[in-house]
C-alpha cells in the first residue's frame, strides 16, 4: 500500500496550488490516501452558511449521532477549508506536521 | 441547524387536485409559507441565475410552528381479537433471522400492553437471546430467556409455550443448519407465579413492540431487524418436538386443530396486507415498507423467481429505518387553482433564518396540453435519491467523488435525524441495502436552493433556460407516464428530459417508445438515463421500488435470489441486462462516471450531414462544444453516455459530435466491463466519451441526445448565449414543428 513520506512538502505546495485538482500521479496517491482515512477519524467540512462559511467538524460514529464543530476553524473560502483539511489528515496519517 | 422541514402530499398535481403541506419546525413557533413558482434553484453567487417568483395563494401567511413525530421501523400489525386475549395455554413461534441481534431488545411477536402488564411478549432481549415475557395485569412481570444470543444472519424457529396446568413458561430457540457451525440452539423454561393477564388492548405487532406515541398515536417501538416468516399462534402449549413439527408444517392447522393463526407472508406480496392463512382470517397489515419477497428459512435454491415458488418466499424483511409515510398532520391545504399555468412550484417555508421548499409540479389537466413542448420531470430518480447518504457514509465515497466531504445543511439534518430514512443508494443499519424510497416524507434535496446540485436542482438549469429563451413548456412527471402512458406524451409535439432520468418503470419505458416510434420527438438532454428498471404501486403509492441485480454502479450489493422486485414480479436491474439497452431507446447508454473534470465535444463527420443541418446552425465548422460549465467546467461529464450499435443504437444514427478531455478519475463504469484493468480512466481509455446523438423514426418522430448529465450546467454560461444553448434551442425549435421527420434513404 502506498505511504505518504512526510518529507515530500512540495506535495503540499503542490495542492495548495490547485487544491481543487486534477492533480500530478504522486499527488493523486496522496489525496486518495488521506480520503481513505477511517471514516470516525476524518475530519470533513460543513457548510454552515451556503456559500458563505465553512467549518470542519468530526464525523460522528453512528447515524443520528451529532457532528462535532471545530469552532475555531471556519472558512470564508471552501478551497482554504480543504487546504486545513488536506493538512490536518496529513498530519494524522504520518504523524508530522505540516510547516 | 435546520429549523424547518416539510413535505407535500403529492409531487405531480393538476388543476382541481388539492395539496396537502406537512409541517414541521425545530425551535421556531410561527412560520411563514409562501407560493412560489420555481424558474432556476441554482444559487451559486458567482452565476446569478437564481429564480423564483411569488405568486399569490389563498394558504399564504404565518402560521404556528409545531414538532411533526417521525417514527421510522417497518412492521407488522395485526388488530386486538378476543381469540388472542382470551388464550390460556399458548404457543407462539416463528422462524427468525436476526440480522443485529447485538443491538439491544427487539420484539418479535408481542401483544403487550406496558401500561398494565397484561399480554405476551417474544423478544431478543438484551444479550441477544429469545426471550418471552408475561404480565399478572397489574405490573407483575415474568421473563423467561434462552439465555444464548441467536446466531447473526442465521434461521432459528423461536417458540414459546405457556402451559397454565404446570404454570410453566417455556422459550426456545432451534438453530437451523449446525453442520458447519456450533449451534445457538438453547431452551429454558421458569415458573410462572401469577395467572397471566392476556386481555392487552393493543394490537399484536410483530418485529417490533408496541407503543403508544405522544398523542395516542397508536405505532411500535424496540424495532427488530431481520427476517420473520411463518409467525404462528396456537391455543395449546405444544413442547419442543411437536412445536418444531409445526413450524416446519406449510398447513399447522391440519396438523393441530388448536391453531389459532398461521400468518402466511408468501401471499399477497406486493400489497400491505399481512394474511393469516389459518382457520380465524386474523389478517393485518405491513407498516413502513419492510422488504417482502425475500428469502424464506425454507429457500431451496433452485428458484430465483418468487412468482415461481411463493412457498419459499414467506420471510419479511424488516429494519429500523424503514420509512414510508411519516404520516404528519396537514399544516394547510392548496387547491390548484384552473388557471395556475402548468410548471414547477414550491411552496417556501419559512421560520427565523431558515427555509424549506415543498416542490411540487403543476400538470396540465388530464387529456390537454398548454404548450407544444413538455419538460418530464425525472420523479422516479427524484425519488429514488431521496435523502442519499451515500456520499458520507461509505469509506470510498471520498474517492468515488473525488472531494474531500462536505456537508450541506439539508445532509447534516439527514445525518442528525435518522429517522427520515434512506435512498435507494443507502444501506440499513443492518447492512442489506435499501429497495424503496419514499417521497411522503420530507426530502431534503427536492427543491430550489441545495446542494450538491443534482436532480430536481439541476434539472431547473433547463427551465431557467427555457423560460430565458422563451420555449413554451408544460411540465410532466415520471409518475404521471407511468400512470398514463402514450396518451400523456401525445398531447405534445416533443418531450425534453432532465439531465438525469436514470429510474425506468416497465410502463414509462413501453410509453416512451410507442410516443417516439409513433412521431414523437425527444431531447434527451442529460446522461447516465433509462438505465435501471424500477417499479411503482397502486397499492403503495408515492415510492419506488429497486433491485439492484447482477450489474451496474449498485452502491451496494443485491441479495442472491431476490432480484424479483415485490411489488410487480418484475426481474429488477439494469435495462441493459433485460435485453433492452438503452442505446436501443435514444441512442446512447452509460459508459463512464468522474466528477473532478468535464470534457467538451468536437463535431464528428456525420454532424455535416444534412439531416444534422437544423441542429448546427449558427455553430461553426470547427467550434468546440460546451467548454465551459458549471459541472467541473464543461458540458460532457459527471456521467456519459456513448453509442454502441451492439446495443441497439439504430444503424441510421447519426454520431454528431464526442467529447474529449476527460480526466484519469473519470472512469469506465461496471456495465461496460468484464474485467478491471489499468487503463480504466478517460485519460487513456478511448471508450470514455460521451456521444452526441439524433435520429429519426419511421413515424416522423426523432431523437436527439448529449448523453452528458452535465449539458444542462452549460446552459446558463454567458448570459445563455453559448453554443450548448444554441444546439439545444435549434433541436427543440426544430422538434415542436410538426412536419415528420424522413427516415433517410426514405
Ligand atoms: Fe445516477
């Protein structure tokens, strides 16, 4: 299976270029990888003014079970959302921290 | 984060019909409703092409607010009779296969009342196990459990006898097929210290227990997930052996005169009535759509066709979530108006900073048009996406969509409210997936405003454009051809699709063809259409009914053995699979799905031919097509079809134009394929295209097609001056003139 070598940072700037793709072979690995997350561990975007504002929030376990806010992290820009979940994932699938 | 919800009686209407609008509000005590008629749902700030326009309506004003109860759970509910109160000795048995017996206490088959204690209950209780309860009428209860939790997904027959002489209980569960695995099978039995009240005034509801909601509406709780087949009542305690012999026995009451009811799922099927085969016709009925026709504990394997051996059949189905009607009380009622003009309309909800919009279509009254041209709306695939959870509860839907999830308000409702049930792409929380999908609930994507753009929403992007270019149109709906044929499409000169009438029934289907063939004329301007068979019934009306056989995207998978659909006998699954693609309908079927980019189309040879001559004017030799749009940026993509003579595309069909540029995630769908391969996306795979199609019928008829879901997006660009606007308003010009088309060579 593929894995993300954390030292490859120019995948980030890479994204951050064109966070809404199509993106390069080796980025594509990388975005299907961070998609691939357990769903209890992803952490997803929330549309919670229409076209306005976005908030991540935490995917609940079970159907009917409440989303979980990110109160200090809403978005007036959907690609700048994806940008903090792009990293957030990234961070959780290789355990460093993107700059 | 939703403070209003609602949901009308009927989706299609006409003048003189009356609309029934349910409300309901979370918070706000007053609301507003307003009448609307619906010109283009897409908000898009950037686009600026949103339209709606209020007209007035006798039900417009305020009105107060209210919380509507939704009780989802599929059941079966039979009405109190004195030969169940008055049982002494009993027993009561069914065949069981529990599909989550580790959620927690479920009822089986009870005619309990909780409020006295008085009746009986058989459940899995808490730890899994068949259990069977009794009540002394005044809050005494005995409880008698096997004790060991029913295996997952196997059949067991579960009885339980109370012999009044010995004052015993006894309960039991007998595992079905132990030669490969260890056997739940277990028995026990308890002393009974009291006389057993057994004068419940509820009914006897099976796969659940029974409740009484807020306001005395009468309904079920504790719901049981999995099959039941055989539920049998008898006036005598019969022990283990003889109990065994009658459940396996098709006629009891011939074998044991003490039988008071033998419940009989095989018949009937199709309808809501529950049938008691026995010798007191004690007869009830399904609540919530549970699944019938569906494999009994008795299925043999040699027939695949319920039809063909009902007596393996006799299991139901049923889930927590299953949901038919949520059944709220009507907020106001609208009665529509002679000379309201056919088209799509909401009524518009709204309390503090929400809205809702109830959409409804506006037909011509049966037997008249108002217009040369009708818009079909797509209701079936309406419905059958109805309340889609797909996209944020399947691990690959991320990949599958290519984003990153995203919830809209109107999903995080859906996820926060599981009891507005599920879409024909969703799977039960038992894990089977989901055949029927309702419209007599709210719907939190069937209207103006949502997102992600899709069905009804984007259809409006042909509509808007309609009305923009100043196309006269009626609006009709799936519902109405289904109910009414050829004699509903030749009120008109020509039918245009939505982007995406992907949910056939056998009489839409037949219909559609006998109109074209007869001179009818359609543009098809969508993709991904006329590709599964569905079923509706006049026994439940207002929902479709899927099976999701052998092949296609199916989301999910189908039950082995159960790809006869219930409610009309029907083999379910892709048109394609019956023998009729449907490149045999309008040219062009389904070859890929991908959502990040969309291609455009180049003019082919053919598209100079002069039969094409009327649909290219204005458009340049050379003039690439539908490069711009509002699905991922062009007019071919999200889902495509192509040409494939083999499967019936007309040899005289001309190919006028195919696209290009799509993406390595657009990918070539299952049908298509006998095998995956490394060359299955549009970056390298030459069979993902989308084909731009027109032929004539012998009749005068013709059909054009783009065979793109993402056409209609590119409509709006520029102002609706663009060359995907041009080529559709020449074809629908051309296609409500009556002169016939020639068949060439003709
Ligand atoms: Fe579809």
């Amino acid at each position: 299976m593929y894995e993300i070598d954390p030292s490859r940072t120019d995948l980030i700037e890479e994204f951050d270029q064109n966070p809404g793709g199509p993106h390069s072979p080796e980025l594509a690995l990388v975005v299907n990888r961070l998609r691939l997350m357990p769903m209890e561990e992803r952490i997803i975007i929330v549309c919670t003014k229409r076209h306005v504002e976005w908030t991540l929030a935490k995917m609940p376990k079970v159907r009917g079970a409440k989303l979980e806010y990110y109160d200090d992290l809403v978005f007036d820009d959907y690609y700048a959302a994806t940008k903090k979940v792009f990293r957030i994932r990234w961070q959780a699938v290789t355990g460093v921290a993107p700059a | 984060m939703k403070k209003i919800i609602g949901y009308g009686s009927a989706w299609t209407v006409m003048p003189g019909d009356t609309l029934n609008v349910m409300v309901s509000t979370y918070g706000p005590d007053r609301f507003r409703a307003n009448l609307v008629r619906v010109i283009c749902g897409n908000d898009d700030p950037d686009l600026d092409i949103y339209r709606e326009e209020e007209i007035a309506a006798p039900f417009a004003g305020e009105y107060p607010g209210r919380d509507q109860l939704t009780v989802a759970g599929s059941y079966v509910t039979i009405p109190s009779s004195p030969l169940m109160t008055g049982l002494g000795s009993f027993t009561v048995q069914a065949w069981v296969f529990p599909t989550t017996p580790e959620k927690g206490a479920q009822g089986l088959i009870a005619n309990w009342d909780d409020a006295t204690a008085s009746g009986f209950a058989l459940t899995i209780d808490d730890s899994g196990a068949a259990a069977m309860r009794l009540g002394d009428g005044s809050g005494g209860t005995v409880e008698v459990t096997t004790g060991k939790s029913l295996a997952k997904r196997r059949w067991h027959l579960v009885s339980a006898a109370y012999d009044a002489a010995a004052a015993a209980l006894t309960v039991s569960q007998d595992f079905i097929g132990p030669q490969f695995e260890a056997s739940t099978s277990a028995s026990a039995t308890g002393a009974v210290g009291f006389t057993p009240a057994m004068g419940s005034a509820q009914p006897l509801i099976m796969a659940a227990m029974p409740a009484t909601h807020p306001a005395g509406r009468p309904g079920a709780s504790h719901f049981f997930n999995g099959k039941l087949d055989r539920p049998r009542l008898v006036g005598s305690a019969l022990n283990l052996a003889d109990s065994a012999a009658l459940g396996w026995d098709a006629l009891p009451h011939e074998r044991d005169t003490s039988v008071v009811a033998a419940w009989d799922f095989s018949r009937d099927i199709g309808g809501a009535t529950v049938i008691d085969a026995g010798p007191n016709g004690l007869h009830g009925r399904v609540v919530n759509l549970p699944s019938r026709a569906v494999k009994g504990f008795n299925w043999s394997g040699t027939e695949q066709n319920w039809r063909h051996a009902p007596q393996e059949y006799g299991a139901i189905h049923f889930h927590d979530d299953d949901l038919y009607d949520a059944e709220w009380d009507t907020d106001f009622s609208y009665e529509i108006p002679a000379d309201l003009r056919s088209g799509v309309y909401a009524v518009r909800l709204r309390a503090d900073d929400d809205e809702w919009y109830v959409t409804f279509f506006v037909r011509p009254p049966r037997g008249t048009a108002t217009a040369k041209l009708a818009f079909l709306a797509s209701t079936a695939t309406y419905m059958a996406y109805s309340n889609i959870q797909w996209t944020w509860q399947e691990h690959f839907g991320e990949v599958a969509e290519c984003y990153w999830t995203t919830m809209e308000p109107g999903e995080v409702f859906l996820q926060e409210h599981a009891e507005y049930g599920l879409s024909t792409y969703d799977t039960h929380s038992d894990g089977s997936g989901v055949r029927y999908a309702s419209r007599l609930r709210p719907v939190s994507q069937m209207g103006p405003k949502t997102a992600p753009v899709w069905n009804i929403n984007a259809d409006t992007h042909i509509l808007g454009w309609l009305e923009e270019r100043g196309i006269e149109y009626d609006v009709i709906t799936d519902e109405d051809l289904h109910n009414e044929g050829v004699a509903l499409l030749e009120q008109y000169s020509a039918v245009v699709t939505g982007a995406h009438p992907e949910y056939y029934t056998t009489p839409m289907w037949d219909g559609l063809r006998t109109y074209l063939a007869r001179g009818g004329r359609m543009a098809y301007l969508g993709g991904n259409g006329f590709i599964w068979r569905c079923a509706m019934s006049d026994a439940m009306p207002g929902v479709i009914e899927l099976r999701r056989a052998e092949d296609g995207i199916r989301y999910r998978d189908e039950e082995p053995g159960e790809y006869y659909m219930e409610f009309n006998g029907e083999y379910g699954g892709l048109w394609r699979r019956l023998g009729m693609a449907p490149q045999a309908l309008c040219g062009v079927g389904t070859v890929a799905v991908g959502f990040d980019v969309s291609g455009y189309y180049i003019r082919k040879e053919a598209s100079f031919d002069a039969r094409a001559g009327f649909i290219f004017e204005g458009i340049g030799d050379d003039e690439v097509i539908g490069n711009f749009g509002f699905f991922a940026g062009g007019a071919s993509g999200t889902e495509i079809d192509a040409a494939d003579p083999m499967l019936g595309t007309p040899p005289h069909t001309l190919i006028l134009a195919t696209s290009e540029g799509h993406s390595a995630n657009t990918m070539i769908v299952p049908d298509e394929i006998g095998l995956n391969h490394s060359a299955m996306g549009g970056d390298q795979n030459p069979d993902v295209r989308a084909d731009m199609t027109f032929f004539e019928t012998p009749g005068g008829g013709a059909v054009f097609s783009v065979g793109s879901i993402a056409w209609p997006g590119s409509l709006p660009h520029n102002g609706y001056d663009n060359n995907v606007s041009r080529v559709s308003e020449n074809v629908l010009r051309r296609f409500v003139d009556d002169a016939p088309f020639a068949m060439p060579d003709g």
